[in-house]
C-alpha cells in the first residue's frame, strides 16, 4: 500500500499546476472547504503566480492523461466543482502528442499477435486523432475494407493506476472530515470514475458498447454507429469501420456540402432520447468532435468510451421528472424525488415542490429559443444543498450529457429547443409505459402508481436487505487508512518543505 507522505506529494506537485492556472483560489474561497484541505490549497500555490482568471482546463491537460479524464469526470459535477469551473472544464481536449509509429506497430502486433502486413495491407504512420489514453490510425484491411485502428498508448494502465489511487485516499481523507464534503460522496465520485476508465482501458468493452448501441439504434435510420472488426479487435487494440464524413466542428464544410442543418439537429435530439430514455444506456462524448454527418445526410457517432446506464425505473422518474418541469407539474416532480429517495423522507414534499417551481417558473414565460435545459439544471442544483440530497452520479452523467446535446444542437441550429422537440417524445413514452392512450389516460396513470407502490414497498426491502449474492447499487469503495486530525501537520510540514523547494527550484530556473 502507497504511504500517505507519496499520496501527499503527489497531491502536491498536481497543486503546484493547479495553483498555477489559478484553480485552487475556489477551493481556498468556499466556506464549506474542510480546514486542512484550504491549508493545503494554499500551501500548494506558496511561491506561485496566480493569474486572474482561473483556466481549470489547461491546468488539467497540463497534469496529463490521468487529469484529463478526471477533469471529464468533474465537468459533470458542478455541485461540487462550482459552475464555472464546471463550464471551463467542459472546453477540456482530449489530445496529446501522439506516440511514435514504432510503438504503435509494436503494440498492434502484440495485442493482435500477429505481424502487422498480415493484419493490414496498409496503415498510415501518421495518426488522423491522439488522445490521452489512445491513438488511432488509418488503415486498409487485407480484404481491402477502409477501417480505423484504435491503439492503446504504452504504459497508460500505470500511470492511470497510480493517480486513481491517490484520488481514492484522498477522497476518503476528504469525506472523512463530515458536513458538506460528506454529502456530496467524493469516494463514490473517484469509484464510478475508476469504473469509467476500467472500460475505457480494455477495448474490447468499448468495442461492445459500440456494437449494443448499433443494435439499439437501428431504429433511427438517420443515426449511423460504425461496425467493429472483431477479428482485429483485443485488449489494447480497436478495429472499426472508417467513417468518411464532415466533423460537425467545421460548419462551413457541412453548409458548403449542402447538409441540412436542422435536420441534423433533430436526428442528434431524437437518437440521444431514444438511448437515454428508451434503452437506458447512451453515447455520454457526444462533443461535435465525435459527431460526423455523412454524404447521404445521416449523422454518424465515434469513440464509445465513456457510456451511461440507467435502469428501468430510473429511466421512467427521469422522464416524468422531465415532463413535469415542461408542463409545469412541479407537485409531480416533487413526489417522483421523493419515490426516488432523492429526497431524504424528513423534507416536505410541498416544500420541495415550492423550491421546483423557483427554479423552473423564471423561464416559463421566455421565448422557446430561448429556454434552456442547461439553464434548467443549473438551477436545480442550487437546492439540493437545503434538502439535503446525496449526489446521484448516474443522473449527473445523463445531465451533463443531456446539456453537451443541446450544445451541439444549438450549435447546427440555433431556433431548435430541446425542450420542445422532446416534450413529444416524452409524453408518448411516459404514457406508452405507465397507462394506455386514452382520454382517460391521467386518471388510469395516477391509479397504476398507486398500485404500483406496494411492489415498489417489497423491492425496497430488498434494497436494503438484499438476498445473498444481490449486486450492490453502488460500486465498492476500497479501504483507506484515514489520517487522524492530529497527523496533519506532519503532511502539512512536508508538503511545505516540499513546496518551498519547488518555490526555489521555479526561481532558479526563471
């Protein structure tokens, strides 16, 4: 096991970049920041030149691929990051310089286990995209098809594993201190990140969740998911069909195509519903990086390494919860949160109800270009501080998706409303699944859900007495020694001399 002292420099020489690009002045400024925690903050930036306006994003992409995937992450928690850093993180590039050819030919034929002229009859040296933990080239097969070759970079397992542990003691320090750290569960944060880049590391898992999402959206005619080639598909190793299209980052390049913008918008709006609300599992990356609309007018999807799961049940409050805040309904959201025990059961659900509408009524009455579901669930999460909800993480991941989608399509065009391209949709499938399409459809709904609860009362016991071998709802935490109180000033004293020689070392070398 890693000794505090290395997770505390580790903690440290990332401060040192943090503080930097000003990112440590939020920590150092909210009051809810546990005491040790601001006393670290501030030995980190001790001797550094604080910029005026923080750059949360090249701080993370100057740390490296650990950081940037992390600062992913956090772009989906603006309950615990703060908003603005929440939108400054969101500009994050998922880019490094690429590897030399040499490796990659090396790791291909390795993950592969054989040479590379039997796998390819051609492959470009040069790579067409180097992310943080990938790089992918363009490449022929022997049949002679056009494919895309995902390679994983050298070494990145261990460097991943390194910062993943320190994330994880030092969320368990944090939580450990009580009050606002506790509630917003910084352990269960780092746990499902650890789980989001377990996949993202072995890709033969994001190779399947590309082929479940094609087999789910075969519906959608006009969403396009590439095949993979699963005879040049291994650990470290993705081989999928190229596609050859516009990235919807170059606007003049699709108007001079002749692509209808607005139908692209509606295509990107329909299929994410269909995958989040329908399926329960969606595309959480679709930045216009990896959005390409093809010659025949259809918009094609790559880089399926960060995907959202929810199930049945959750799929069926999201919606009504969504429904709800369109039509105003804010008594009917309320209960869902409730039902949901989103809402510990000591609130008021008239309360909660009261501080619903305040959010949502100061939109109501703009114009429908202008309201905004990102505006919306900014808002939502100033109150989750007074009733005293723990963060749920696989929602949060849905609504940073959800907001990244309206981007994309305000973007391509700027008069669509998800609101009201979904309100539709929604309305259909909430009554599809929870009453039949009738004038007495409302009255049917609210007598179901009265029935419905006492199944749900029975379930409820089973999730908080699960039979043997039940899965837990939440991934597991590891166990972490805690640094009692009376051990901080150790750290403290080390990280200071730690950063005074780095002070030092900055002058020196300035």
């Amino acid at each position: 096991m890693t000794r505090p002292v290395v997770h505390v420099w580790r903690l440290l020489k990332w401060g040192r970049v943090l503080a930097r690009h000003g990112a440590l002045r939020g920590i150092e400024r909210d009051p809810n920041t546990p005491a040790p925690v601001r006393r670290l903050a501030r030995i980190a930036r001790f001797g550094a030149r604080i910029p005026r306006v923080p750059t949360y994003a090249e701080a993370f992409q100057e740390i490296g691929p650990a950081a940037i995937k992390f600062g992913q992450a956090l772009a989906t928690r603006p309950d615990l990051v703060g908003p603005e850093a929440a939108r400054d993180l969101t500009l994050l590039q998922d880019s490094l310089p690429p590897v030399p050819f040499a490796e990659i030919r090396a790791a291909i034929e390795q993950g592969l286990e054989r040479p590379l002229d039997q796998i390819f009859s051609e492959i470009d040296p040069e790579p067409v995209g180097a992310a943080s933990i990938a790089q992918v080239h363009r490449a022929v097969t022997t049949e002679g098809r056009q494919v895309a070759v995902k390679v994983l970079r050298p070494h990145i397992e261990e460097d991943f594993a390194k910062a993943i542990e320190t994330y994880e003691w030092a969320a368990a320090q944090v939580e450990a201190m009580g009050g606002e750290p506790a509630r917003l569960r910084p352990r269960l944060v780092i746990a499902h990140f650890k789980q989001w880049t377990a996949r993202e590391l072995d890709l033969r898992r994001e190779a399947a969740s590309a082929s479940e999402l094609r087999e789910n959206l075969v519906a959608e005619s006009g969403f396009h998911i590439p095949e993979i080639d699963w005879t040049r598909t291994s650990r470290r190793v993705m081989t999928l069909e190229w596609i050859d299209g516009i990235k919807l980052t170059d606007r003049e390049a699709l108007v001079a195509a002749g692509h209808d913008l607005k139908a692209l918008a509606a295509i990107l709006v329909r299929a994410f519903l269909r995958q989040a609300v329908i399926d329960g599992f969606f595309h959480a990356d679709l930045h216009q990086g990896n959005l390409f609309a093809l010659p025949d007018g259809r918009l094609a999807a790559i880089d399926f390494g960060i995907m959202g799961r929810i199930d049945r049940q959750a799929r069926i409050w999201l919606a009504e919860i969504l429904y709800g805040l369109l039509v105003g309904n804010y008594r009917r959201v309320a209960e869902i949160h409730f039902e949901a025990q989103y809402v510990p059961g000591h609130h008021n659900v008239e309360e909660f109800a009261t501080a619903l509408r305040a959010a949502g009524e100061p939109i109501r009455g703009l114009p429908v270009k202008d309201i905004s579901i990102g505006q919306m669930l900014d808002s939502l999460f100033t109150i989750t501080r007074d009733f005293d909800m723990p963060t749920q993480p696989h929602l949060l991941l849905l609504q940073k998706t959800m907001v990244m989608e309206e981007g994309v399509a305000h973007a391509l065009d700027p008069d669509i409303n998800m609101w009201e391209t979904a309100e539709p949709f929604l309305r259909e499938w909430v009554r599809g699944e929870l009453g039949p399409e009738a004038a007495l459809a409302d009255r049917l709904v609210r007598d179901f859900r009265t029935f419905a609860r006492i199944p749900e009362l029975i379930r409820r016991i089973d999730h908080y007495y699960p039979p043997p071998g039940a899965a837990p709802p939440d991934p597991p935490l590891p166990d972490v020694l805690i640094v009692e109180p009376r051990h901080y000033g150790r750290y403290a004293l080390t990280a200071l001399l730690s950063a005074a020689a780095g002070a030092a070392a900055a002058l020196l070398l300035h």
